[in-house]
C-alpha cells in the first residue's frame, strides 16, 4: 500500500530532468528500510510474539501513509476543497 504510493509521490514531487535519479535513488532506500523492517519484526515476532509483530507493522503502514497524506503536492489539496 505504502510502497506504491511512495513512487506515485516520488513523480509528483522530482521535476522532469531529475525523476530518473529520483527513482535510482528510491530503489536502495526503500530495499534498506524493508530490510531493517523485516528485521524488526522478526525480532519482534521472536521475542514477543505474533501480535507485537503485525501490530508494528500496523503502526508503520499507517504512519507512512499519513507521512504521504500530509506530504502530498499543493494542487491535489486546493482541488479537494
């Protein structure tokens, strides 16, 4: 959910000229922080069980959603109104 939106923010928000660096340099962050997410549930799965786990995730989908909500270009907001 969040992973396709970012990309769809990611066009919107890099001009032109600067989107194709825009998306090389997307691919690695988002490969690291899935990393260090699956770690952490992992973790969190192991240690305290399954409901911590998909709990966590929960939280992070919904922040990064609200991040994109909040973040989004000027003219999406002004044509809501």
């Amino acid at each position: 959910m969040v992973e396709a939106g970012s990309a769809a923010l990611n066009s919107e928000l890099v001009p032109d000229p600067r989107r194709d660096r825009a998306f090389g340099v997307l691919g690695p962050i988002d490969s690291i922080g899935d990393v260090i997410a699956n770690s952490m549930v992992g973790i969190l799965y192991t240690l305290v069980g399954s409901a911590s786990a998909y709990g966590w995730g929960a939280v992070l989908a919904r922040l990064g959603s609200a991040w994109m909500f909040i973040r989004r270009p000027q003219a999406d907001r002004t044509q809501q109104k």
